[in-house]
C-alpha cells in the first residue's frame, strides 16, 4: 500500500503555496481506478482482440506513449503534431498505461517501437517512416489530402502584382 500525503495552504502575504501532510491511500500500481487503462485483463490473446478492433474499426489510429495532450516521449509528440497539422481524423491508446498492452502490440504488429501508426488496419509504421512519408508527401497522398499547389499560388500573387503596374 502506498501512502501520498498531500495538502494545500495558501499564505496570503506571498501567494506561495505549501504542500502539508494529509493521509492518502493508493492500492496496487498507485494508479486510482478513474485513471487506469480500459483493459482490465492481462491475457494478452483478449488484449490483441482489442487491438485488432481498434485498428479495423478507426481509419487512422496511433498507438503512442502518453496521450494527444499530453505525449510521454518526443516521437509521440512528433507524431501527434504531423497529425493535427494534417488535420485528419484519429484516436490513440496509451501503451504506458498497461504492460500487457505494450507487449500484445508488439507482438500483434511485430513492431518493437511505439508509436506505432495504423491507415485502415494496416501498419504505416513508427516516427521515422512516418515522418519521412509526410515530409515527401506519401502520407497526404494516403490520407487522400490534396496538397495545395504552393507554385500556383505564387504565380497568381504575381500576376496581381503585375496587373496591379500595368494600370498606373
């Protein structure tokens, strides 16, 4: 049983904080049971059913090391970012959250790293070769994202500006 004693008082005159002792109780893993994963088993043969769910039921789906708001290693972070700046759709499991899930994936994609990025249930593959494919273009283009054509845009900009001379 592990024991956390925590309590807040303000002083007025600073509007520091103290931490003072107050008794709390945690069980097992010291994770309180709002917090703990939603795998509740640690058969691995039912967490890879989970898994096989997760990725054939979401088009895009990352299994990361903490969480979008909070990633627990830069790989994740990175991964999250590439994703939002895309704006695609797509949900995520922890997998520091369970031990028994971090293993299955391995096993289930026999992929030893995470994060782990999955398109319509198929392994994309972990931050490098995500990264690599965004940075070519290869992960829009799977996504179905049609790049706007930065040359275009230039172009039009200037005719505005040429235009714009010819009529003074």
């Amino acid at each position: 049983c592990l024991k956390a004693k925590y309590n807040v008082h303000a002083l007025s005159a600073t509007r520091q904080y103290v931490f003072r002792a107050q008794n709390r109780y945690f069980s097992g893993t010291g994770i309180h049971p709002d917090f703990q994963t939603s795998y509740k088993t640690g058969d691995i043969e039912q967490v890879k059913k989970q898994i096989e769910t997760d990725v054939k039921e979401n088009e895009i789906f990352l299994f990361m090391k903490g969480t979008p708001a909070m990633p627990q290693c830069g790989f994740s972070k990175n991964l999250i970012t590439v994703l939002n700046y895309l704006e695609v759709e797509f949900n995520t499991r922890d997998v520091l959250s369970h031990p028994a899930l971090r293993q299955a994936i391995k096993e289930y994609s026999d992929w030893p790293t995470f994060p782990q990025l999955y398109h319509k249930g198929e392994l994309i593959g972990g931050h490098d070769i995500v990264v690599d494919m965004f940075k070519n273009g290869e992960l829009q283009q799977l996504f179905g994202i049609e790049e706007e054509d930065e040359g275009n845009t230039q172009k039009d900009s200037n005719d505005e500006n040429s235009n714009q001379t010819d009529d003074k």
